[in-house]
C-alpha cells in the first residue's frame, strides 16, 4: 500500500486501518511543543500533527503527544498501535504505570451500568513510577499523573473495543527525524495526507525518511518505477 491509498475523510481513515491494523505512532516532545506521526506498516505518514504548548518540561510534552495519539487511535479505530517514543524515560514510565495500574486496587474506568461518566482513578500507582524512571520530573507530578490518569482512560477504553498498545523507544534520534522537527515547529496543526504535501518542508522530511526523497515529483517518479519493475 502506498500512503495515496489511504485517502483523507474519516470513513477512508478507518477503512484502512480496520485492513491494516498494525499501525505505528511516533511521538516527541520538546521545549517548543510535541510531534505525532500515524504511519502505516511501510512506514507511509497518515496523520501527524504538531502541538505548541505552555512550557512544562519535555517529559510531560512527549507524554502530551502519547495522549494525542491514543485519541485519534481511537477516533480512528485503529486497534493494534506500537508507540516510538524518543524518550525512554517516556516510554517506560508508560509501560510501567500501565502494567501496575491495578496494583492498588484502582477500579476499572469502565462502569456498563452508566458507560458515558468516567471514573475518578486512583493514580497511586504512576505516580509512584515517576520516583523511578523520571526522578527530574518531581516538581511536575501532579501534571503528568493527571495526563497519566487520561491516557490510562483511553487506553482502557481501547482495551475494551477490543485492541492493545505497546509502547517502545527509539533509540536512534536520527530515525525519528520528522517527529522531531514537527515537535520544534511550537504551532498547532493536524494534517492528513492531502494536506501533507502542501507544507513543503514537512512533506520533504516525512517522505525522505520512507522513499529517500520528498518532494511530490520526486516521488510520483519512484512509483512509476516501481510500477514498470513491476514491484507495485
């Protein structure tokens, strides 16, 4: 599949994320602001987005960008998402507060006899994480448990329609380029792919990292290659 495939309106999204459900989500956080990218399994950029912010720390920004993921995982329907975090402090302090989230007998979020009210959670257990994995974080705790608390929400909520999450660091920044240019951009934007290719200096990025080239042209060329050898 080649990123035009997947088309730009909600219902295309979903489609083809229901026939191509391993799905990866990268995230980065700066001193400016976070950065998400969706791609599907050959890596082609379906959604990114940028978000600027009121400096906290680059922690908590990251773990902004892991909460906008989990939410258009969700308005999506994608199901079977791998988070790439640059920041292993991020990604195991993720992991840890949701594999011990039920350590201290937190009720599950979930009540089917009233499915529209969220539960109040106990965040005992990410906050104590914090100590762990991210002791610099201490002056910002209550924050970033507070965000916890809503991405162990979503990630529940996606437990429940059926699907799971794992989430993992990039250990080398130089694979997490696009991310991290949209995290420095400090501006608020999503876009799809009919958008993408109108900001030429995202588009060259995002495109380079998946075909060895960015602009349109460029990459209208390689398809058409691919397509005489045969490989499309």
């Amino acid at each position: 599949m080649v990123r035009y495939d997947w088309g730009s309106t909600d219902d295309e999204i979903k489609a083809n994320a229901a026939a191509n459900p391993m799905l990866t989500i990268e995230v980065c956080g700066t001193h400016k602001g976070y950065g998400v990218i969706i791609r599907d399994p050959m890596r082609n950029p379906i959604i990114v987005v940028s978000g600027a912010v009121k400096y906290v720390s680059p922690f908590y920004h990251e773990l902004q960008g892991v909460s906008v993921g989990m939410k258009l995982a969700r308005k999506y329907k994608m199901i079977h998402l791998d988070f790439d975090c640059v920041s292993e402090e991020v990604a195991e302090y993720v992991m840890e507060s949701w594999d011990r989230k039920y350590e201290c007998n937190c009720l599950p979020r979930f009540n089917s006899k009233n499915p529209n009210v969220k539960k109040k959670s106990c965040v005992k257990c990410s906050k104590s994480i914090i100590n762990d994995v991210a002791s610099s974080e201490k002056r910002n705790t209550d924050k970033i448990v507070s965000l916890m608390d809503e991405i162990l929400y979503d990630g529940l909520e996606l437990e429940r329609e059926g699907g799971e999450f794992d989430v993992n660091f990039i250990p080398y920044l130089s694979s997490a380029r696009g991310v991290w240019h949209l995290a420095s951009l400090g501006v608020d934007q999503e876009l799809r792919l009919n958008e993408i290719d109108e900001h030429e200096e995202i588009a060259e990025i995002l495109y380079k990292e998946v075909y060895g080239h960015g602009s349109e042209e460029e990459l209208m060329l390689h398809l058409e290659e691919l397509k005489l050898s045969g490989q499309l």
